[in-house]
C-alpha cells in the first residue's frame, strides 16, 4: 500500500511539473517533494520522473526570470540528489546523462545549476598540513656572504625578474633567485613559498611530466631572511619591504621561461606551446587531485582598481560571469610554464566543500584558456587598443582557429587525466568550433577598454598616488595638473577588458564551457572515489607516453 500511494505521489508531482497551466509556486513544490523522494525512497524513481526534471531545466518559460534560477537550481540539485541516494541503480545513470544533456543543449541558467550540482557531488578531498611556524629571529646575511656559505659562484650579473633578483650559477643549468617580500607583504608569504617548495620536494609524490621544482636554502635554520648591503631604493617601481626580506631558491635555468611567443625570442611553435598548456594542465589537475590549489595561475580581477573597498578585493569570481578586468595583462607572466608551475605562495591547502573544489578547478580552467588565447595576440604585441582612427584594433588574423580548438580540447583533457587520474572517456558535452570562434570574436577585437576612476576610489589615494596612477594610464602632466582629485568620475583605458566596466563578460560562452569542463572533472573524480565500488586510478605515465597522446591530438584525432 505504501508503495502504491509512493508512487501515485511521484506521478502527481510529475504532472505538475510538466504541466505548462502550472504556475511557478506549484511547480517549486513539486520539484521540491520529488526531491524528498529521491532521498528517501530512491527505488521509485523512474526514468518518467528523471525526464519531467529534464524537461523543466530545458524549458524556457523560467529561463528569463531572476526566479527562475530558483527553480530550475532545485531541478538540478534533484537530479544530482537521485545520482547519490539511487547509486547502484539505473536512474542514477539516468539522472547523470540528464545533466550532462542540459549542459550541451542549454545556456543560462539552466546551465549554470547544471554544472553546479555536478560540481556538488560529494567527493573528499583533504589537503597536506604544513608547519607554518616563523622563527622568532630571522637572520640577516649579504648576499655575498650567502654565496660562500653555500659554495656557489655566479656565472654572470644579476637582474630582477619582477621582484625576484636572479642570477645564474657557474655549476650547471641553474639560478639563483632571491624572492622579496613587497612593502606591504608579511614575511609569512615567503615562509609558505619555502615551505612548499620544502614539501614538494620531500614528499613521496610523482610527476609524470616535467615538474622543476626549485631547492630551497636556509640561513641558520629560517628560510625567511634579511638581504643585508641590498638598497631597495635602487630598485625602482618594485615596491619591496623596506627590511629587505627574502627567501632564496636554486631553480632550473628555464625556471622564468613563459609559454608563447615572446619580443626576445623566437616565437615557440604552436606544438611547443601546446606541450607546455598540457602539462601545465595536468599539473594542476594532479595538485589538485592532492588538495594542493594553486589560487592564481594568472591573476583574475573584476576590478583591479577598487580592489581596496570591495568585499571580494576585486578579484575574479568566475562562476558569476562578471566583466573581466585587463584579460590580456593578466596573461603576461603567468605562473605556469616551461618548467612547470610557480610562484608557490599561491599554494593553498585544500579542506573545504566539493563546490569550493569546483570553483577552484574552473579558475585553473579559465586560466589556462585565456592564457591560449593571449598566446595568438603576443604574436603581435603592438596590436593592441584603438588605432588611429579611434577604432578598436581587430587582430582576429592573428588566431588559427584550429589551432585554438586543438589546445582547449588538450587542456581539459590533460587537466581531467590529472585531477580524475584516468582518461576522459565519452562525448564531451561542449561546443568546441562554436566556443574557439567566439573566443577569437572577442579576444582578437579590442571593444573594450575604458576603465572608470570613480569618485570614492580617488578619495582613497594620496595626491602622489593619485598622480602616478593617471600618469601610469599615459595622461599627460598638464592634463594631471587640470584635474582634482576627487570631483568627478575619471575614464582611463587599461584594457583589452572582456566586457564593459560594471557589466557582464562579453564571452559569457568562456564561462558556459569552463562550468561544463569544471564539472565533467568534479563528476569524473566522484565516480571514481564514491559510486565505483574498487576504484582504479590510472598508473603514473612516461612523459613520453602524456606527451605522446597530446601530440595525437595536436594532428588531428579530435573527436
């Protein structure tokens, strides 16, 4: 009898939602208690009830409503509650293919819910605990001093790469790299470099693909020390802490070698490009497989300049489809490249929910593919912003559109081998041609570049920083001179932005595919780890073999 009135339920509640006489509120709870059977009676889910969610999330009546989001959030969630309470089950198998088909037929909405509730599923991943203890006193040492210490001698001058001062070492291939703290930085920040650095090198993990990781050095038992006989004051536009601290590493001579062409060297070959996005991919997948999160393979703002008075500092959260400040920029010194990944202060340990997972896997994903697309634009630099005319430089003759599709496909493939340590397998529910084609429409024509100085962003400058910030953005002195600060709204060009300031992405296409691949990779990893009964993850691969396979690709086994 309970089964009975069960299942009579199940049909009422699918009625409802199919029924276009239905209105939102009898829709809502109709989904709603669906989703309480799902929980509760899983064994009566069928493949009429997994259809009827299906069909709301593709439905457009809602797909226009701020409300709409609501409903069809719960509709997702539901679907991916009958993945977990009906494992074993064919409607669990279902109720995954459902989701997947609304993320390769839908946008919007629909498809964001989609993604996320995939990125949900339930998966543990727990990061490694570091000692992050700073030594009571920190030393102070001259660098040539360091020097003898060490037994090192230098093959020739130092220069500063960003605010590491490097130099390479007579005794192999290798550098040496002092890492400052920057004025407003606590020694801290280098303490967690050195310490994992200390902690990669250490560990018992392997890394199939090229991976150089630097050797940290100590001074009288601290990593973090003071640079004695070092003036910052010669460093100009650096910004370093005025105490001089440091941490020094010996690196791989190609350790600041960054993907794509450059305006010293040759440019690399598509191939050579290629090779480095895949296994900087794999990488981060791998890393992030371990609960090592990597926050800033490039940095990703909303708003670079009101970074000082917002809640989330001005930085780029993807998954809201915000405008995205200085695309192009962010994409110059990348933390990933021809050694592998860098800048280990960036390295979180990662203990928290399985949609914070997928947030994080979908910033490396986002990186990396405006990373691809700045590497056709770098291979001419001085097109860029408007021309002469005032119009908006089109350098779209720069991409190979082949090419691009090539490289997305090999870095989520690459990036899923790493994180779900098993090859994707299956129809991959994106667009690609559609996705590669619009990436060159908005990132080969520079439409938007203004960036507006509001009022209450002035206001928090000094009248020097005020000045240098306009003078930085090529205003002339005389017109500095005409202006004051704090009386009006500012418009400066800082782009290429994708999108205009306070509005959404002009791609949002980048983020529907991003949300697509996050969750394939969340989705691929869960099953793996919760719905396979012994679970089988793919043994370590030769480089030969990883490289092998993406050079496949390169050629032309896409599909």
């Amino acid at each position: 009898m309970k089964a009975t009135r069960l299942a009579r339920e199940k049909a009422l509640f699918q009625v409802q939602i199919q029924d276009k006489a239905s209105d939102f509120t009898t829709r809502y709870l109709a989904v709603y208690h669906l989703q309480c059977l799902a929980e509760n009676h899983p064994e009566i889910i069928t493949s009429e009830t997994i259809a009827a969610l299906q069909g709301l999330l593709k439905d457009p009546e809602f797909a226009g409503q701020r409300r709409g989001f609501f409903l069809c959030r719960l509709a997702a969630d539901t679907l991916a509650s009958m993945m977990v309470h009906g494992k074993g089950q064919p409607a669990a198998d279902l109720a995954l293919s459902a989701l997947k088909n609304v993320l390769a037929t839908t946008t919007g909405h629909a498809h964001r819910v989609s993604a996320e509730a995939l990125g949900a599923l339930p998966l543990f991943v727990h990061g490694p605990e570091l000692k992050d203890v700073m030594t009571n006193r920190i030393p102070c040492i001259s660098w040539e001093d360091m020097l003898d210490k060490k037994g090192l001698r230098l093959s020739s001058s130092a220069t500063f790469i960003g605010r590491s001062w490097v130099a390479p070492l007579d005794q192999g291939d290798r550098l040496l790299v002092f890492k400052f703290a920057l004025a407003n930085d606590s020694p801290d920040a280098l303490l967690k470099e050195a310490l994992w650095i200390e902690h990669l090198r250490t560990q018992s993990y392997t890394f199939p693909v090229r991976f150089n990781i630097p050797v940290a050095m100590k001074i009288d038992d601290s990593y973090v020390f003071r640079l004695r006989d070092f003036s910052v004051k010669s460093c100009e536009n650096m910004d370093l802490h005025p105490k001089c601290y440091a941490v020094a590493f010996i690196a791989d001579k190609d350790y600041f070698t960054y993907p794509g062409p450059s305006e010293e060297a040759a440019p690399g070959t598509d191939m050579a490009f290629s090779q480095v996005m895949f296994r900087n991919a794999w990488l981060l997948g791998k890393l992030a497989s371990l609960g090592i999160i990597h926050s800033a393979p490039i940095p990703l703002f909303h708003n670079r300049v009101q970074r000082c008075r917002r809640r989330d500092n001005g930085l780029y959260e993807w998954f809201r489809a915000g405008r995205l400040d200085r695309w192009l920029d962010s994409c110059s010194y990348p933390n990933i490249g021809l050694t592998g990944i860098r800048d280990f202060e960036h390295f979180i340990s990662f203990k928290g929910h399985s949609r914070d997972l997928y947030r994080h896997i979908g910033s490396h994903i986002m990186s990396l593919l405006l990373v691809a697309g700045s590497y056709f634009r770098n291979k001419n630099r001085s097109r860029v912003g408007f021309d002469e005319h005032g119009r908006p430089v089109d350098a779209r003759d720069l991409f190979e559109k082949p090419v691009l599709e090539d490289i997305i496909l090999g870095v989520f493939l690459s990036y899923y081998q790493g994180f779900v340590q098993r090859t994707f397998r299956g129809q991959m529910p994106l667009d690609l041609d559609g996705l590669a084609a619009r990436m060159i429409d908005e990132m080969g024509v520079d439409r938007y570049m203004e960036e507006v100085l509001r009022i209450a962003d002035q206001e928090e400058m000094t009248d020097e920083q005020f000045r240098g910030f306009l003078k930085e953005r090529g205003y002339s002195d005389k017109t500095i001179k005409a202006l004051s600060k704090g009386t009006k709204d500012i418009v400066v060009l800082t782009g290429p932005h994708l999108g205009a300031f306070n509005e959404r992405i002009s791609l949002p296409e980048l983020v529907e595919s991003v949300e697509t691949m996050a969750a394939l990779c969340m989705t691929g990893r869960c099953f793996q780890t919760y719905f396979t009964s012994s679970p089988k993850p793919i043994s370590d691969r030769g480089k030969e073999q990883i490289d092998g396979r993406q050079q496949a690709l390169y050629h032309g086994h896409r599909r």
